[in-house]
C-alpha cells in the first residue's frame, strides 16, 4: 500500500491546530508505516507510532492529545 502525506486539523485544549502528517518509508510486515511525523500549526509535534493499543510520541506532549492526534491518523490510513 501507498501511503502518501496529509492534512489534519483538530482541536485540543480551546486551540485550534491544522498540519500535516507524513508517513515513514519504514514499514510493519502488515506494510504498515513503522511511524508517522507530524507538524501542527507549523511546528513540529513528533513522530507517532501504535504501542499495542496507545499511541506514542517521541516530544514531550499531552497523551490526550497525542491519542487524538492519532486517532486521526488511524481514520486516515484506514
């Protein structure tokens, strides 16, 4: 599967955020990406990746949002 880079937007915590999510060139045996690097509202965020059930990231950042931000991501790649 191909998987390409994509917008996001959603809001955590009153703010507003908009960005964009690229996945790795590595992948899982199921061709999953290994990670996906995201940037919101022009920053960068991270790089997240499924831990069992939970998302992680590589930045110090809310789980909440963090499980947020993922969830996206998994509505996208779906």
């Amino acid at each position: 599967m191909n998987y390409k880079t994509f917008d996001i937007a959603l809001e955590y915590d009153g703010i507003q955020y908009q960005g964009w999510v690229t996945p790795s060139d590595e992948h899982h045996a199921n061709g999953m990406p290994r990670s996906f690097h995201v940037v919101l509202n022009e920053t960068m965020f991270g790089n997240l990746s499924k831990s069992g059930d939970n998302w992680v990231i590589d930045q110090q950042r809310p789980a909440p949002m963090v499980e947020q931000v993922g969830k996206l991501i998994q509505s996208q790649i779906k």
